[in-house]
C-alpha cells in the first residue's frame, strides 16, 4: 500500500467507488467500479470531485492522477442509471447533468496538473473525462472513442472538449461515426499526450509525473490559470492578460529565488 495522507471517507475501503491516497508529492484518484467498467454515476462523479477539492487543499500535492481500477479507465455513463434519471422531469435531468459539468470545470479550476492515466477503454463520458485533464497518458492497448450515436445520444458536454483537442474534422469523424480509436491514433489526433508501453506503464507514468516534484507549483498554477483563461480571447486581451500574470509571477518567492541560483551558476 502506498503511503497514504487522508480520504474520502476517512477509510480506505476496497468497496469505495473513489479511492484516495496520496504518495509523496502525487495524489492518486481511482475509479473503484471495476465491475461496472468504472462507469459513472451519481456517486462516481461526486467523489471525484471531492477528491479534486481535497487534493487542491494539500500543500504537499503538486500532480493529481485520475486512473481506473481493473481492464478499462472509463465506459462513460452508467446506462441503467441514466435511463432511470430520464423518466424524471426536466429539473431532475438538468440537475444530474450540471453534475458532470461542474466536475469538467472544477478540473480546470484545480491549481496543480490533473492526469488521466488510461488503460483498456476510455469511451463516451470517460473520454470526456480523460480529455478534460490537462494531460492524458495511455498504455499502447488502451481505446479511445465517443459511441453515443450508436444509442441515439449525444456526446454533448464532452464536445465541448473534443473541440478544443482535435481539429474540427477530427472532432466529427469520432463524434458522428462513434467508432473507437487506438491510443496511437489518439495520439496522432491529438487527443492524448502519450503513449506508454503496456507492461512499464506504470513505471512510465511515475517517472513522468516526477517531472513536477521538482518545478515550481506557483510557476505551473499560474501557467495552468492563464491557458485556459485566454481561451477564447481575441490576441490583443490574451496578451494583456498575460502581462498582469507576468507582473503576478515575478514576484512570486518560486521566481525570486529561481533568478537568484540562475544568476548564482552564472
């Protein structure tokens, strides 16, 4: 067991749908419905974001990693759960939907990298949700796809992230033909970061999250909060926008004291 600061529920419970741990410097979030495919329901959803919340308030934590448990990252939404939730009325509907919203938020409004480890499948909503992490590293076996279409849904919120991750053209082949793609392809496309090797992926994603033990947090979070910030905005804002974080981070004690070893081996 890895070194554990804290959890959801105060215990750490095979049987929790969200499991918590952090190991150093990472705070691990994991899918704990193997059975289900880790799919995603009222209580998934609520648990990861708790854990997002949790994660954000520990000093200690500078990457958070988003993984599932067993063969697949994500199959989406749970169905059967959904097709109870559809005979509700238009409030209920509404209400379980801006669920998920506010979790594609809330992940990037948390200060620190958020990183989808995927293995096995990642399809319809656990696209989404892998897509809406800041960084996504795959295992070479693992699938990606948006199969709403085939069920006469549609892959509405998550477009919203395809969008900005794919080309347009891209975004209506996955989106309209709902087929899967490798993790290669994903790649390819620009869905995903990187592709790991099946058997050292674990290895693989420790040693790439290691990378941000030794950088700045302040440095990353304002860089985080300024990329999305200037989504959407026309040049002469974003640059704008820039120079007030450019004033913010050179007086920030990471800057200062990053300037002062640089000039020091000078």
């Amino acid at each position: 067991m890895r070194p554990l600061r804290g959890n959801l529920s105060g215990e750490m419970s095979e049987n929790n749908p969200i499991l918590y741990s952090v190991d150093g410097a990472v705070a691990r979030v994991t899918l704990n419905r193997p059975e289900k495919r880790n799919a995603l329901n009222t209580t998934v959803i609520a648990g990861v974001k708790e854990a997002l919340r949790k994660a954000s308030g520990d000093e200690q934590v500078r990457v958070i990693l988003i993984s599932g448990a067993g063969k697949d990252f994500c199959s989406g939404a749970d169905l059967s759960a959904l097709q109870k939730i559809a005979g509700g009325s238009v409030a209920d509907n509404s209400e379980d939907a801006r669920s998920l919203l506010e979790l594609f938020l809330l992940i990037r409004q948390i200060p620190v990298p958020v990183v989808a480890a995927v293995t096995g499948r990642a399809l319809a909503g656990g696209c989404g949700l892998a897509g809406a992490c800041d960084l996504v590293l795959a295992s070479a076996s693992a699938r990606f796809g948006y199969p709403e279409v085939k069920i006469g849904f549609v892959p509405a919120m998550v477009m919203a992230i395809l969008k900005r991750n794919v080309s347009e053209k891209r975004a209506f082949e996955l989106i309209t033909r709902g087929e899967e793609i490798s993790a290669q392809q994903a790649k390819e496309f620009g869905l995903i970061n990187q592709v790991f090797s099946d058997e050292t992926f674990t290895g693989d994603v420790d040693s790439y999250l290691k990378k941000f033990e030794t950088l700045s947090k302040q440095a990353i979070s304002l860089t985080k909060t300024l990329l999305y910030q200037i989504d959407g905005l026309a040049f002469n804002e974003a640059v704008e926008t820039g120079a007030g974080v450019n004033v913010i981070a050179r007086m920030t004690d990471d800057c200062q004291k990053g300037i002062a070893r640089f000039l020091k081996q000078e």
